[in-house]
C-alpha cells in the first residue's frame, strides 16, 4: 500500500453514450502488429514506425 491511498479509483468516468473504459482502457483507433518473431529478427518497431508516420502525415 503507497503512503498516499490504496490506489483504487474512487471516480467512475463515461463517455457521452454512458460507457466506461474502466479497467479495459480506450481502444487506439489504428491497430498494429507488435512483438512478432518477424520483428524481433529484423530488429524493428511497426507500431512506433506507424506512429510516427501517422503524426507526421497529420502535423
């Protein structure tokens, strides 16, 4: 247990159709491919490739 609390929300948060995301988290809106065997060998990152391809194609 922290000194501040046991860390247990006290606050349940909805979206405007009443919907938590509570425990599951928010879905991402663009889903990759991450961690494969394919990945590790060719020692890359999609996921943070996409990422950054997405931030820079909409900045």
């Amino acid at each position: 247990m922290s000194r501040h609390g046991s860390g247990l929300p006290n606050e349940e948060f909805l979206n405007r159709s009443g919907q938590t995301y509570d425990g599951t988290g928010i879905p991402p809106h663009l889903t990759e491919p991450v961690f494969t065997k394919e990945e590790f060998a060719k020692k890359r990152d999609s996921a943070f490739d996409r990422a950054v391809s997405v931030l820079r194609n909409k900045g």
